[in-house]
C-alpha cells in the first residue's frame, strides 16, 4: 500500500478496500443476491402492470368519477340539481351549435 496526504495532510492509505457490513460468507452473500433479484423483479413487473394502457385507462376512469361524484353531490350523498342541470343545458347548447352550423354550411 502506498501512503498519501489528504488535503488537510493527514496520511491516508490508497489501495486499501474499505468494507462495509458485507454478509460473512459466499452463501449469505449469494442468498441476498437472490432476495434483490426477487425483489427488483417484483417492483418490474409492479411497474408494467401500472403501465399498462388498461390500467391507466381505470385510473383516469376512476378519478373522473371521483371528480363528478365531487361536483354533483353534496357530502351527504344528495344529488345536486342546479349544477347537474347547468352541465346538461351547456351539452345541449354546445351540441345545438354544432348541428345548426353543419346543416347551415352545406
């Protein structure tokens, strides 16, 4: 080993592996080895599934309901008329103008 100074000119030896808390032997080493693979393998296939068009697709599905639910009721369960109605007359409006202006531009 070969002797050098750190910045501060305190001896340091280069070469030398410092060892963290490593299993003592080949087979505890090999058997982690294995647990992380078990583990890395599960977290990949965890992902993919997340992945998935499908699944992004109940997601998305799942949080617009969840945003409806919000918006059409109250905290008690009850519906709530006035902006369910508002939401209906706009469709109407919009789909309204889109066929007057369809059959106006032939």
């Amino acid at each position: 080993m070969t002797e050098a100074k750190t910045p501060s000119g305190q001896p340091t030896t280069t070469g030398a592996v410092e060892k963290a808390a490593a299993p003592t032997s080949i087979a505890a080493l090999e058997a982690e080895v294995a647990a992380r693979r078990e583990r890395l393998a599960a977290t990949i296939d965890e992902l993919t599934r997340k992945a998935t068009p499908k699944a992004i697709f109940q997601r998305q599905t799942e949080a617009a309901k969840a945003r409806f639910a919000d918006v059409a009721t109250t905290p008690q369960g009850e519906l709530r008329v006035e902006r369910v109605a508002a939401v209906v007359i706009t469709v109407v409006v919009i789909g309204g103008l889109v066929i007057y202006r369809r059959v106006h531009r032939a």
